[in-house]
C-alpha cells in the first residue's frame, strides 16, 4: 500500500470507500457501484472486484457473473440508452417474460437488438443485484423496481 498522498492511492481509496457507503442499500447497489466506478477511473482492477465482494457481502464468482451477465466493462455507445431486462430467477418467477414481450413489442425489436433510430438497445441480463424488486429492469445507470407490462411504454418514454 502506497503511503504517499502524492501518489494518487490514498484518493482513490477514500473515494472507492464514499461510493460503497453510497450504494450499499439501494437498489441495484453492486452495479452501481461498479458503473460509477468505471466512469470515473475507466477500468475495474481486480482488487475492486475483491473489495466490493467484501463490502457487499457477496463472492466474487457471484460479482464476477454479474459484471459478465451485464456486460460491465463493454463502453456504452454515446446516445443509446441500454435496457437490461432482467431474466434471473427471482424475477422470471415474478413475470419477467411478460415485461421483456411488452419492451420487444413497444420497441420493435429482439433482446440483443438496437432500434433503427439508435435510441435503445434491448438485452437479457440473469440478476441485477435487486432481487428484492423484482422484477427489475435497468436503463442506462437506474433502476426500475417492480416493473409491470403496463408500464413498459411509460419507461420507454422517460428516455426519449
Ligand atoms: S433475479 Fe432479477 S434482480 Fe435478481
């Protein structure tokens, strides 16, 4: 560990330490953490993964699954707002199939598709790390809890 205050270590330690204080009990909280991570440093080192592991009280296998699940180190396209719906267990079982028809219906595509406009893109992730509301789905960096056929089009339309 680097003590030199000079360095850069120990700003970077404190800030990582406010965004865990930050996130901790939200809703979606590991992958915000992780995308205001990225934003501000550009890449994840695996120490990170390691510390919020810790922090979250979750393994790292179970972080490292959401991070590939939700492809956290792909760079966004500047202008598209990604939707993530969520497919995992807890939020399948709640009908999540139903959400993921009405986003394809309103938006005219597949999971894995972008609208001709360029606007949305449309994926299939296994846990948003928000169980508790489910079934969850993520636009860009926010969550929605509690997401039901009926307010798919709504949620489309807060992004356009
Ligand atoms: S299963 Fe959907 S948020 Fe966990």
């Amino acid at each position: 560990m680097c003590n030199d205050s000079g360095c850069g270590h120990d700003s970077e330690n404190t800030r990582v330490n406010e965004l865990i204080t930050k996130y901790k009990d939200r809703p979606g909280e590991v992958l915000k953490f992780f995308r205001e991570y990225m934003e501000i440093y550009g890449s994840l080192p695996s120490k990170i993964i390691k510390r919020a592991a810790e922090a979250f009280d979750k393994e790292e296998t179970e972080i490292e699954d959401l991070l590939y699940s939700c492809n956290i180190l792909r760079h966004a396209t500047p202008g598209l707002h990604r939707i993530s719906v969520c497919m995992g267990t807890t939020c399948y079982l709640k009908g999540a199939q139903q959400v993921l028809k009405a986003f394809c219906g309103e938006l005219g595509i597949s999971p894995g598709e972008t609208t001709s406009d360029g606007l949305f893109y449309l994926e299939v992730v296994r846990c948003l790390g928000a169980c508790e509301f489910s079934p969850s789905v993520m636009v860009d960096n926010e969550i929605h809890p509690h997401v039901n056929p009926d307010k798919v089009a709504s949620i489309i339309k807060s992004y356009i």
